[in-house]
C-alpha cells in the first residue's frame, strides 16, 4: 500500500513542500510541489506544480493573510486537500509521513522521529541557526497539532557532516569547555551534499564509497565541503552557518581581531561595553 509524504523546507522567507507517493522496496514517486516566497516582503507569492504541469505561478496572495511559515503551510495544506485534480490528499488523514528538513541537529548523526524529547532538544539548538530552526519548528508543532495522525519525521541538514574526522572538526580552545557546550565544527546544506555525492557517482558510474569529490552550495548562503570516499571529511561552516563563505545575511569567517581596532562595534555585541 502506498503512502503520501510531505517533505517540507521552511526558509527564513519561503515554505516549500513537495509531495510524494511511495510504497515498500519501490523509490517515492513526486506527484506535486507547492511553494509560498516573499513571507518577509509581502505579498507572498505561490507556485504549484502538480504531476509536472505549472498550476499556478507568482499568484499574489492576499496581503496580510500569510505573514509567516506556519500560516504558508497551512495555505498549502488547505490547497491540496481542496484541489479536485489531486485525489490523493483528500483529507490530512491522508498524509502519512511529514519530512522537515532542520539545519541544525546538533550532535544527532542521523534522521529523528520527533517525540516531545527530539522537539524539545531541537529548541535548544534554535540560537545556532535562527533563521531556520526557527521556522522549521514552528511547522513541526502545528503538524503534531493538525495531522495528529502523521509521523513526522526531522532530516538534518548537519547530520551528512557527522563523518568530519575529530582532528578537523574540534577548534583549538579548551577542550573541556568545548566539549561540555558542544562547541566544535558541526557544517550545513548536508542534504544538498549527500544529493550531490549520490549524483556524481551516478554520472560516473562508480558506487558513492568511491567518490572523492569538492563541491560547493552556492546561493544566498554558500558553503564548499570535502567529500571523501563518499562521506563529508571537510567543509567551511563550522559551529554555526555563519563560518566559512559569505552569503547574503552572513558575514563568512572574519578574523577576531577585526573588532578590535573599531571598539564601536564592540558595542554592537556587547551592550554593557563603553568604549574608553
């Protein structure tokens, strides 16, 4: 018997759903995706595409109905469920499993089924990736209240990194410190990696524990990872999605000695720092 998965992606100014069907020893199957952009410079505006045919593209949505991810996903939702040339989502009973991508999984090396505990612990990692964890739970708890019938399941996008060798991954500070707090190399856009890993060996006809490649993520937030035998050895991001590149809301690595000559921008991390 097949089952409806949602696999969701909530940015920091877009949600994006895709939906597929899948059964037992057989690959998922795409049947449609939704995407609402421009949370954050209204009017949102929706793409559906539904078994490969564009719906409906940069339709305009009401201005003020949709002012975050939660209320995106629930627009979707409500779309599929009401589109009578989708029958497979008639009703949210339908929907099986729900996939959210989560940037930061802290010391998770693999996918979670979300219980109260993985939910809870995920909000403690918020502040390392604000612009995504964020969003991504705020969908996680409105799908545990809305399709109570539906596992959800959190994908991380860290997680592909887990491999990094400790000799890399570990900063030069106290280790004491640094292992009490988790302070260490974690790296992102892992779901894009481990894609790209699995394509490359496709293309060269060589099985993924063969690949040695560099790649690199490049958009509004740019990463480059080491890819050996298969598994992340390397990548530029570190603690947090700020290291490495820079990207369009991130400085990349800047020397700590920057702040140093300009004490004013001391003031901009240290609020009680008066400058002599």
């Amino acid at each position: 018997m097949s089952k409806i998965i949602l696999s969701i992606n909530a940015g920091s100014s877009s949600v994006k759903i895709s939906i597929f069907t899948a059964s037992k020893n057989h690959s998922p199957t795409q049947l449609a995706e939704c995407q609402i952009s421009g949370l954050t410079s209204p009017p949102a505006t929706l793409k559906y595409t539904r078994s490969g045919t564009l719906i409906t593209h940069d339709q305009k949505l009401e201005d003020g109905k949709i002012s975050d991810q939660k209320d995106a996903f629930q627009y979707i939702l409500t779309l599929l469920i009401n589109d009578p040339d989708f029958p497979q989502i008639s009703k949210v009973e339908d929907i099986a499993i729900a996939s959210h991508r989560v940037v930061h999984g802290g010391d998770y090396k693999k996918s979670k089924i979300i219980t109260n505990g993985t939910y809870h612990h995920l909000e403690t990692l918020t502040d390392l990736a604000p612009l995504h964890n964020a969003s991504a739970l705020s969908i996680i708890s409105h799908c545990i209240s809305a399709l109570p019938s539906t596992r959800n399941i959190a994908v991380f996008d860290s997680e592909f990194h887990a491999s990094i060798p400790a000799h890399i991954s570990t900063y030069p500070i106290n280790q004491e410190i640094a292992k009490k707090n988790g302070l260490r190399k974690y790296g992102f856009h892992g779901i894009s990696y481990a894609f790209i890993t699995r394509s490359v060996a496709e293309f060269l006809g060589k099985k993924e524990e063969e690949t040695n490649i560099i790649a690199l993520h490049l958009g509004s937030g740019a990463s480059a990872c080491a890819v050996k035998k298969g598994k992340s050895w390397d990548t530029s991001m570190g603690l947090t999605p700020l290291a490495g590149l820079p990207g369009a809301t991130r400085s990349g690595s800047l020397d700590p000695r920057y702040v140093f000559p300009f004490p004013f921008l001391l003031t901009l991390f240290l609020p009680t720092y008066h400058p002599p």
